[in-house]
C-alpha cells in the first residue's frame, strides 16, 4: 500500500512552504494517522545527523518533530551545500558525495531522481501519509526538465499539491498566476488548491482578487493564512537568519559572527527564545561592541570565512577582545579557526594550501576528503560553564582532524557515537579557560548545558541568572499545534486529506 500524499508547493523560495509541511504533519498527527516528511533535494547550510549517522537538511528534522517521529536520510535523500568558487557539496542519502560544479550536478541529475523515488517509495511504505515539501519555485522553466523535488515527484508520489504564496511580501496576485501558467498543463493539474500565506489585516478585503485569481486559473483558494507572530522556527537558510535584542530586560549579550559561509547556525536558536538574552549576528567590526560571549559558528568553507575574518576587521577585534578577557566560543569551523593553522593539503574547500588562524588556541586543523557525521554524548573536562563530569550531547558534523600543539586538557570526553560506546578527547580549552571551542553542534538544544552557559556568564557580571528557559521540546510541540490549528481554522484541508 502506497501512502496518501501531500505536497506542498511555493511561488518562491521563503514563501513559507517548511512552515506550513510542519503544519500539516502535525495536523495529520493529530488525526491519528502515521506521517512523514519528504524532500526530494535540499540546498541549506544548516544539517541534521539521523540516528544512523547520515546527514538531512535541519527543515526535515523539524518536520519530523512536528510529526512526532524519528528523521531518517530516506527523508531528505540530496542535500546540497554550497562552499564557495562555485561549488557545493553533494549529500546523497546522508553521506558526502564530492563537490561538484552546477553544470556536473546537473548531469547527474537522471541518477539522482532515481535515488530519490526509491527513497520516497521505501518511506511510502512504512507512513500513512507523506506530507512532500517542493524547493524554490516549480515553474522555474530553465530547469524543468532535470527538475525532480517539485512537481514531478508529485507526480511519481501521486500527490495532491498545493501552492503556497507569501502576500507579506507583495505581488501575490500575480506570482501565483505566473506560477500556474508557467507550470505544465500535467502539473498544473495537480494543484488541489492554493494558500495564501502570511497575512496581516481584514481579509475580506481580499475577496475580489481571490475572486479573480480563482477565476483566471480555474484552481481553488483553500484559504488565507494569517501572519502568525512569534513562531521562532528553526530558519533552512540566512535568507530568515534574525537574532533577538532580548526585551528591555536584557542580561546578557551573545555575539555570533555571520560569516559568509555560516552553517548550522541552528546551534544558536534555543537562545532566541530567552527572555534575558540578546542574541546578535555580527558581519562588520564596529557592530561588535563588547558582549558577554562571541561565538564563532559552524562554516562551510572554514579558510574562506578565516580570510573574511582577517579582510574584514574582524580577526582584530577578536584578539583584542580575548586580551579583553571577553569569552570566545568556537564551533566546528569556528572551532577550527581560533587555531593556529588550517592546513588543506587536498584541496577539500578549494586550492591546496593553508590558512593561519587566529592562534587563540594551540592547535592546528587538516582538513580531509572524510567526513564525520555522528550524534555524540560526552563528559565535561574543561569546559569553563559546566561542572567537571556534567554529561552533554549533539552532533559532529565535519571535514577535518585537529591536533594539539601542546599538552593541555581536552574540553571534553566523547564516551558514544552513534549508540556506540567509545573514549575520546575532544575540544580544547585555553590556558585562562575564557577561549575554547569543539566540534560539538546542537550541545545547547540540552537545558542543562544551556542553563550552565548562561548562569556562568551571568556570575561573571556578579549576577545571578534566574530566568527559566522553560523546555525546548515543549515549546516546539506548543508552537506545531499552534500552527496545526491556524491551519485548521483558516483553510479548507478537505481537498488535500
């Protein structure tokens, strides 16, 4: 028995189209029914590692939250990740498969479909209904033919689509009659319905378009979706990346550095959600100011966002905010950056060669063709922010072998990956313990690490952090109801389920 599916299609890329798939697996979760998400190929810098140690893009997992199952890589079979000079990686069903140039990834293009159809059909097999996620626009006509995320795998998976337009930010009317007429009259065809996304004011005044949208491509409007504030998903790309300022109350502030090549910047989300807490995204030297913590994120391509650092300013105003005492948090590629060199002898990012690094830490990094996808649990050894042995967890995802320079305690011991049991050291720690760094992602999404961090930069202002972050998870299954139920009251779901 093949699932029931659904697709969800958009008029453009942030049209709302992750939001409103989550929406639906969390309505269909409700009804009682087994959902998953699918999304034929995905282009984001932001990654997930699934049980099994494969690699999805972070919207699939999210989706998977809201379906209240498990992520798997038959979920998001291709993953694209850009690394600069015209580049991406390509991730087929979760491992690395190269980097590849446009024109190379289009070639592969046929193998590529098939892999992503029998990837759908093995999850048709195990769900009740799969809710299917479209990329970009369906009626970009350049690349119709190779194109196998959108209405084509409606086709293969005999889904009932609908097109999703953001009226936030302007052009509605007409995006969506230009998507329709752009689609083929097969794949115009399976348009169910149309939502109109994102909407702030008195709908009614809507009627007359809607009226004549639904007249001039004979598809029906489902409904209107308000513009829903606050929901504080997780973002796929920095086309939404956005910080908080915290309220009027805010205690602490946490600068990110936005590199050009950010990824996984989903490390930081839990924090948006504090009240207390200004979290900002930090690209020029004069926005930096002196925060109680700067973060250096994940990169996709470390020794390009190290050389944007150095032309930009930025690298000085780090130094002289460690001599400052200021704590500095690398993560992954930032990890690898607060070192002394970036050695890539194999070209992994680019033309051979090597990068000096900030030198904050007495470490170097080689990058390397392998990559390490592993969801991990360690012990605290030097971290400054948690007690000696506090047991945390998250994700490894990442190109490269750092060694250290000088005998020093590692940050911490990884005692399993991927369910199994291990001893490793990991991470490193500078002498003063107000520089260290990993390749820990996901480490905050753990109130107890979370708390740890905020109380120990909250007593070195001679304050006590008192505020209650609450629990991530029941947050997140507050916010997908939230989003099931606007779904439910505002449009007509009948022509889809």
């Amino acid at each position: 028995m093949r699932a029931k599916a659904i697709m969800v299609l958009g008029t453009m890329s942030d049209s709302g189209k992750s939001a409103i798939a989550a929406a639906l697996c969390r309505h269909a979760l409700r009804m009682g029914m087994r959902v998953a998400p699918f999304k034929a190929q995905n282009m984001s810098l932001n990654s997930h590692v699934t049980p099994e140690g494969g690699e999805i893009g972070r919207a699939q997992a999210m989706q998977c939250r809201a379906a209240g199952t498990e992520s798997h890589t038959d979920m998001n079979p291709v993953l694209l990740k850009p690394t600069g000079e015209g580049l991406m990686q390509v991730i087929v069903e979760g491992k690395a498969g190269g980097n590849f140039r446009a024109r190379e990834y289009y070639s592969r293009k046929a193998d590529l479909r098939r892999i992503a159809q029998a990837a759908y059909d093995r999850l048709s097999e195990r769900f009740e209904i799969i809710i299917l996620e479209g990329a970009g626009s369906p009626a970009e006509i350049n690349l119709r033919e190779e194109d196998f995320v959108n209405a084509s795998m409606a086709e293969h998976a005999g889904a009932r689509c609908v097109l999703v337009a953001d009226i936030d930010r302007g052009g509605v009317f007409a995006s969506i009659l230009g998507t329709v007429q752009l689609l083929a009259p097969r794949h115009r065809a399976l348009l169910a319905g149309i939502i109109i996304n994102k909407f702030r004011g008195d709908v009614s005044l809507l009627d007359p378009g809607i009226k004549e949208i639904e007249s001039l491509t004979g598809i029906p409007v489902l409904g209107v979706l308000p513009f829903l504030e606050d929901l504080q998903l997780e973002e796929e790309d920095s086309l939404g990346l956005r910080g908080t300022e915290g309220g009027l109350q805010a205690v602490l502030d946490i600068a990110v550095v936005r590199f050009p090549y950010i990824s996984n910047f989903t490390d930081f989300h839990p924090f948006t959600r504090i009240a207390g807490v200004a979290l900002r995204f930090v690209s020029k030297p004069e926005r930096m100011g002196n925060p109680d913590l700067i973060i250096l994120p994940g990169s996709k391509n470390t020794r390009h966002d190290m050389e944007f650092l150095r032309r930009s300013g930025l690298e000085k105003v780090l130094i002289s905010a460690a001599a400052r005492s200021i704590p500095i948090m690398g993560i992954c590629g930032g990890y690898q950056m607060l070192g002394k060199t970036i050695r890539d002898p194999q070209g992994v990012e680019g033309a051979p060669g090597a990068t000096a690094g900030l030198g904050l830490l007495d470490i170097e990094t080689i990058l390397e063709t392998h990559k390490e996808l592993a969801r991990v649990k360690a012990l605290n050894r030097a971290f400054p922010f948690l007690a000696a042995g506090q047991e945390c967890d998250g994700y490894e995802i990442h190109m490269g072998r750092t060694i250290t320079l000088s005998p020093h305690l590692p940050a911490l011991e990884l005692i399993r990956k991927n369910g199994q049991a291990c001893s490793e050291p990991s991470g490193s720690v500078s002498a003063n313990g107000l520089v260290f760094g990993g390749y820990l992602h996901g480490c905050f999404d753990n109130p107890r690490t979370r708390h740890g961090l905020l109380a120990w930069l909250s007593a070195r202002k001679g304050l006590d952090w008192s505020a209650q972050e609450g629990d991530g998870n029941k947050r997140d299954d507050q916010v997908f109801d939230r989003l099931a139920e606007a779904l439910a009251a505002h449009i007509d779901l009948r022509p889809l389920f």
